[in-house]
C-alpha cells in the first residue's frame, strides 16, 4: 500500500471517527482532505489506480453532507461512487443511501436499499450492525414497533460479539424509543440513562440527538416544561454541530411542549422553524409532522375565542380544512397513525364550527387501531365527548371522559417516580375540564363534587414505590449534601456562591431525577373512593368539607356539612390568587431580621388587608355552612396556587381545628392510615401510639436545641438529636416508622426542583427525595422550618414538596410553615402545640388551640397548617 492510500485511508477513519460522534461537517472536512490526497475531483472523479477508493471515501463524505441538511447532494455523490465501487464495498454504498433516503423520509426507498445491504454485509459485523441500526429507526418512524426490537435486538447481539461499543449503545437508546412507543416510559428512561452513559465516555457529541428521545418521553408523561429545559440545551449544541435533520426533529419536540404548557404562540414559532427546515432538507414526511403541530396549536389558540362568531366558525373551517391537507399528506408518507391525530383535530375544529354532521363523519371514518399511542386514544375521546356534548348528550360525553380519565389513571400506575405521576394529570386537563364544565351545567353540587375528585391529586392514589437500592444514587447524594453543605456554609458568611458549585449541585440534582424517571410503578392504583366514603367519614368526625375548584378563570366551592352538598360561586380567580401570592411575599419580608420599624408597620398594615381579602372572598361566603368555631372542624380541598395560603390566619378559620388535603380522597386516606378511630369528633383525645418521639434540632437556628429541648422534656425517655449527632443518615433511621417525629431545622424551598426542596442538618440537607425511600411513613412529622410546606401545583392540582413528599408515602398527618417564620414565633408555637397535643388531642384542634394561646396584637398568627388526616 502506498503512502497516499495509507493517509487516504487514515483520513476516511478520522471522518468516520467524527460523524460517529456527532461531527458531519469536522469528519466532511477530513473525508475531503484525504479525496485531495487521491486526486479526486467532483466532475471528474479519481485517478484510475485510486478509483475503488475514491468511491469508498465518496461513499463516506455522502452521509456526512447530508447530515449537514445537503440530502439531494450526498445522493448525487453516491451515485458516482456507484460507477467505480468494487463489490466489496456495495453493501456500504447501499447502507449509506439508505440512511440517506431515511433521513429524508422516503421511507419505502430508505427500506428496499437496506434490504439489498442486509445480505452484502454478512462479512462485516459492523456495516450488519449499521444496517439493522438504521432498519430499525425506519420501523419505528412508521410505528412498527415489533419489527424494529427484532432488528435491534440483533443489532445488538451483532455489534456486542464484534465489540463495536457505540453501535451497541445506539441500540439500546432505540430500545429505548421501542419502549417508549410501547407506552413502558420508565423503562425507555432506564435505557436511555444506559445509552447515555456509553456516550458520554465514547462520544459526547451524540448526546444532544439523545435528549431528543428523553424529551419525547417526558413529554408523553406529562412532564412539558423538563422537556422544554432539555430541548433547548439540545437545540443550542445541534446549531453548533450543524446536524440539520436533528435540530428539525428537536425544533418540532420543543413546539410540543410549549403547546403542552399552553404557550401556543411559541408553540407555532418553532413549528414553523421545524417545517421550513425539512422542507429545505427534501423531508416531506417530517415537514407534515411539524405541519401537524402548527394546526394543532392554531386549534388550541382559537379555543381561546369564546364567543361563537361566524369570523371564529371561518377560522375553525380553515384549521379544517388543513388538518385535512396534512392528514392526506401523512397518510401518503405512511404515517397513518399520525394521520389520526390530524382528522381528530379536523373533527374538532368542525365541531367548533358548528359543522356536527361532518365532524360525526370525519370521527366515523377513523378505524379502530391498535397500539394508537395514549394522546391519540385521549384525543378520540375528547373528540367524541365535545361531539355528544354539543348535541346535548351529556350522558355519552360523560362516559367518554370518564373512560379516558381512567385510561391516564392506569397510566400513572406504571410510573415509580413521583415527578412522572404528578405528570401525567397533564395528559387528562381538557377531558376533566370538559367534564366540569358539564357537570357545571346540568349537575347537582354532588355531582360537581365527584367529578373534580375524580380528576384531582389522582397521584396520591398510586401505591407509593420504595427506589431500589442503588450505588450510583447513593455515591450523587453524598456529594450532593457535601456540595450544598459548602454552598450554605458560603451563603451564612455573605459569600457570594461558587458558580462552579452551583452548577454541579444542578447537575446531581438532574442526575437524580432522572434515575428516579427509570423506576417502574407498581401497576396498582387505589380506587377512586365512593362519595358515600366521604360523606359518611365527614358524618362520623362531624367536620364539614371545602372543595374548591376553578372553571373558565372563576372560583367555585362545593361544601359538604351534616350530608348536605351546596355549590357556591365565589367569584374571579385572578384577584384572590393576587391576594395570596402578596401575603405570601408580605410574610416572607416579615420573618426577615433587622427590617426598619416603619416598614415593618406598612408591610403589617398589608398583611392584615390581603387576609382579610382572602377570608372575604373564601370563607365569607361559606358561614352559613360552616358555622362558628365551635360548630365543626373543617378540611379544605384547595386549588392551584391557593394550596398554600397560610389558613391559620384567616379569621373565619382562627381558633377552628382544620385541616388541608390534595383531594377529599386523599384526606379519607390520610383518616384510614392514620389508624384513629374515626368516631372522634376533633375535641375529643386520641390514643397515642407506642415509640418515644424523634426530636432534631438542626443547625443555623438560634431556638432549635432550646426548641427540642423543651419538647423532650414533654415526652419522658425521648433524646434528642442536637449539634454533630443531628446527621442525615440517623434523623432518616429514626424517621423510618415513627409515631412522631419534629424537626426544628432551616428550610429551604426549591421551586425548580422541588423534590430537592431541604431541611439543613449537621452534614448537609435532608431533601425531599429521601423520604421517599423510607421503609414505614412516619406517622406525624412536624416541621419546624421556613418553607416546608411550599409546594409547586401541577395540572390537576398535583402538588409537589417536601410537605407533600411525606403525605404522598403515606404519613398520615403533617404541620408545616407555608411560609417564612421568625424563630421565636416558631418556637413559641411549637412548644405550645407538643404540650396540648401530648394530652391526647388531635394535632388539628391542638394546633387551632396552641395558635389562639400564643397569638396577641404585637405578633400575627403564625403560618403553620395542618395537612393530610388532622
């Protein structure tokens, strides 16, 4: 071999080397130096001695181009390397314009060239493995899944024997995408996590084609704004590489999620983007997918007009008529099931158009298939729920909803993370929204009051799922604790934090999330509870019930007292949800040291109106039901942003035992786990349960050991932990089964990752992601600490927190600050609450009478509630 082929052949390695990792335009570049070194040129090829390998690099610097957005160009250099390839090399040529023409979404072409590949490769396990690899991506672009994990499952089996790692790993992130087609969404995260691992070690620059898959899983459960966050990092890292047919592909994912989280105008932006740049790419079939996004944000963003007009009825005839276009088009593509998707949103734009009769027909003409993908199956169902509805069958609708409420409920069974259950709600909002607002119409208060239970807070009614043992996890929490423990200790000494720290806690943090997507759930749900269960348990404890609900922007409130239901409208949300986003903010400014006497009054003065504002437009209107104090306990069912309003401080609750739950579902859970007798009323003492208390004070906090002192003091033969011995690792063993455990500790909110919300201990923060790993759920945790019953509210009021982490593993009853509090109203509080609860009493009622005890003019009532059984 002379020196000339050897650098020839040593720059077609480096190329390949290159586009492997996610580098067409550098291994382009290399490809073409060695071409140089042959003499090739474009018009007249090589010379004679080096025209078999000339067509080998040609063949090579064919794919990288057309992974630069060139498709049209890279076959036209395959079909001169055609004329001089030996036979050999013929199974590349056919492999590569095969990958071609699937990029380019010719797909019927794409199948019959890797066909032809298949037998010419069965020398060479590499090319064998390729072609499969690639086979394997086209089965799954047209949905057949079965044939696509055969082809995979071979490819790996091929590529392992060989030790071709990375090839091995890409079938493991398409093994992946099988499950996820196949609706197993944690264990498509598992094998992606794999795959990701493989690349990070052997080429890095895939990693951004991965997001794309990851994404599209979040996105299927419900989880649009992780999806957005991961797509716009991929996004920025593809513009670099310049891998066109990618970006496209990530572009069209990030318009899902925008449209998922309801911003529609984004969501056409990059639709838009998406369909220009296949088109550019020759890719019909991708440019009709994106168009299919477009249509369907155009649909959502007309639903925003509410009068009927005939310029909407127009509007929706034209979204139509083009979902129509573009169902044609997908169909001609072979992408019946996208297809689908189009006509149900033709149909739905025709329904909106007061055209009944031809949506009927549009929805007939839709075969049944099986393995339709779960937000087709939701969408039919939608559709044919808005059909029925608007012909005044309310009854069919109804059952339609419910049907397709159940299909997400099941869903949400197979997941083992929480982030993932509280996702899916999203999948279900417009099917229960739809389902209030008939219920709204045509039914009574209990009617109102089954339906939003049907479709609130369902993730409490999964079985919790203990995360499995795990070296990698255990290995990211020390570090994780190690970094925050320095990140508080620079933020107590007015440092400004290490960015470098901040950036690697953000890191583990995602590192924990998404090894906690890969856990399966345990496929069991609790059922949702018979009205009956409640009204009964309700009847038994004598307390009455606050449900709150919101439709079309306006707050609603269905009451049950003494078995009667009433519905009350309490008027617009906006300005009650203003009300308590300022008294949250005015309290928080409040709990801080060394505020100036003048302000203090001021930001006192706006307390007292924004909670007078809140009792005026909440409970005001529910007196006549509710009664005095001394009538009946109370369990509130909030909503959205008002899950976390500090309760205590409204008038009309003050002095009266009550309580906070998700859903009267999971507060008759809460009542049955909590293993009292539900004959009390909430007066009336309880038995307390065997097990000296857990008291932790932890550092930082200038009344927490005085705090735990004194409460020890209360409970004989309980020690608690102070100081050094404060630890994670011994507060999570005392925790696990506790009777009763208080934790006088700092607390700290985290709105972005809420599972990582924390209580600062002597080593480092215990975060809400422990808990769920407890063997036993303690049976009452008090929290002692600013912040800890924040939550974030995702659709379908799914709440999420630490509050909410140790309700969601099954502990029965929970007190927390909503809010910031000041040390000494903590202090003074809580030793008031252990010295009444320590009789016997309910820690509801004894939190109404330690609140009244300690409250005076000069100091508010604290912002402690009482969440789960009371």
């Amino acid at each position: 071999m002379s020196a000339t082929e050897r650098r020839a052949r040593e720059a077609q390695r480096q190329g390949r080397r290159a586009g492997n990792a996610g580098q067409p335009a550098v291994g382009a570049r290399e490809v073409r130096a060695g071409l140089a070194e042959l003499g090739w040129r474009e018009d007249s090829g090589a010379p004679a001695l080096y025209r078999t390998l000339a067509a080998r690099l040609v063949i090579t610097l064919a794919l990288l181009e057309a992974e630069q957005g060139r498709a049209e160009y890279g076959l036209r250099l395959l079909a001169h390397a055609e004329r001089d390839v030996a036979e050999s090399d013929r199974g590349h040529l056919h492999s590569q314009r095969g990958v071609i023409l699937l990029r380019m979404g010719r797909w019927a072409a794409a199948l019959t060239e890797l066909a032809t590949a298949e037998p010419l490769a069965t020398g060479d396990p590499e090319l064998l493995a390729s072609v499969l690899l690639n086979r394997s991506v086209l089965h799954l672009n047209t949905f057949n899944v079965e044939l696509a994990r055969d082809d995979l499952k071979r490819c790996a089996l091929v590529a392992d024997e060989a030790r071709h790692t990375l090839l091995a790993a890409k079938a493991t992130q398409n093994l992946g995408y099988c499950d996820l087609l196949g609706g197993d969404i944690p264990a498509a995260l598992q094998r992606f996590d794999v795959a990701a691992r493989a690349y990070q070690a052997i080429a890095p620059g895939i990693l951004p084609g991965l997001e794309i898959d990851r994404a599209r899983a979040l996105l299927a459960a419900g989880l649009a704004g992780e999806a957005a966050t991961s797509l716009d990092a991929a996004i920025t890292a593809l513009r670099r590489q310049h891998r066109d047919q990618m970006l496209a592909e990530a572009e069209l994912s990030r318009a899902q999620a925008a449209q998922t989280t309801g911003d529609l105008a984004e969501a056409r932006h990059w639709a838009s983007l998406a369909v220009r740049r296949f088109r550019a790419r020759g890719n019909h079939a991708w440019a009709a997918l994106a168009e299919l996004t477009r249509v369907s944000a155009s649909f959502d963003a007309a639903k925003f007009d509410a009068a009927k007009t005939s310029e909407s009825h127009r509007a929706y005839a034209r979204i139509a008529t083009q979902a129509q276009q573009v169902a044609a088009q997908l169909r001609a593509h072979g992408l019946p099931t996208d297809a689908v998707l189009a006509d149900l949103t033709a149909a739905r734009a025709l329904a909106a158009a007061g055209r009944a009769a031809d949506a009927a027909r549009c929805l007939a003409a839709i075969r049944d298939r099986r393995g339709l993908p779960l937000d087709a199956v939701l969408l039919r169902r939608l559709a044919k729920a808005e059909l029925a509805a608007g012909a005044g069958r309310t009854d069919a609708a109804l059952a339609e909803l419910r049907s397709g409420l159940a299909t997400v409920h099941a869903r949400r069974g197979q997941f083992g993370s929480l982030d993932l259950q509280t996702g899916a709600a999203a999948l279900g909002a417009e099917l229960a929204d739809l389902g209030l607002r008939l219920m709204l119409s045509c039914g009574s208060p209990r009617q109102v009051f089954s339906w939003t239970e049907r479709s609130r807070a369902q993730s409490f009614r999964v079985l919790p799922v203990r995360p499995p043992a795990d070296p990698h996890v255990a290995a990211v929490l020390t570090e994780l604790r190690q970094l925050s423990f320095r990140i508080r200790d620079a933020e107590l000494a007015g440092a400004p934090p290490d960015a470098a720290h901040l950036a690697r806690r953000t890191e583990l943090q995602r590192q924990l999330r998404e090894r906690s997507w890969g856990i399966g759930g345990p496929g069991a749900v609790h059922a949702t509870p018979d009205v009956a269960a409640v009204t009964a348990a309700l009847a038994v404890t004598g307390q009455a019930l606050v449900s709150l609900a919101v439709h079309d922007k306006q707050l609603l409130a269905v009451t049950i007292a003494g078995n009667k239901f009433r519905l009350t409208h309490l008027g617009p949300l906006a300005p009650v949800a203003e009300a308590a986003r300022r008294l949250t903010a005015d309290l928080d400014v409040l709990a801080g040291r060394h505020l100036p006497a003048r302000l203090s009054v001021v930001i006192s003065e706006s307390v007292k109106r924004r909670v007078t504002e809140l009792d005026a437009a909440l409970l005001a209107p529910l007196r006549p039901v509710l009664g005095s104090a001394s009538d009946r306990g109370v369990v509130l069912i909030p909503v959205g942003e008002l899950a976390t309003i500090p309760w205590a401080m409204l008038p009309s609750l003050l002095g009266r035992p009550f309580t906070v739950c998700p859903s009267a579902a999971a507060w008759l859970s809460a009542v049955q786990a909590s293993g009292q007798p539900s004959g009390l009323t909430p007066g009336q003492t309880v038995r307390q349960t065997g097990g000296s208390p857990l008291l932790v004070a932890g550092p930082g906090l200038g009344h927490a050991v005085s705090e735990v002192t004194g409460i020890a003091a209360i409970y004989p033969g309980s020690t608690p932990l102070t100081g050094a011995d404060a630890t994670v690792d011994a507060t999570l063993r005392a925790l696990d089964g506790t009777p009763l455990a208080h934790l006088a500790t700092h607390g700290h909110h985290d709105h972005e990752n809420v599972l990582f919300s924390r209580l600062d201990l002597a080593d480092g923060p215990l975060m809400a992601y422990d808990v769920q790993g407890l063997s036993a759920p303690p049976r009452q945790v008090v929290l002692s600490a600013c912040d800890a019953g924040r939550a974030v509210v995702r659709v379908g009021d799914e709440l999420l927190g630490f509050t909410a982490a140790l309700l969601h593993i099954g502990t029965p009853t929970v007190i927390s600050s909503v809010t910031r509090v000041a040390d000494e109203v903590a202090f003074g509080l809580m030793t008031a609450y252990h010295q009444v609860l320590s009789t016997g009493t309910r820690p509801a009622t004894a939190l109404a009478l330690a609140t009244t005890s300690v409250a005076t003019s000069d100091a508010p009532v604290a912002p402690f509630v009482c969440f789960g059984a009371g």
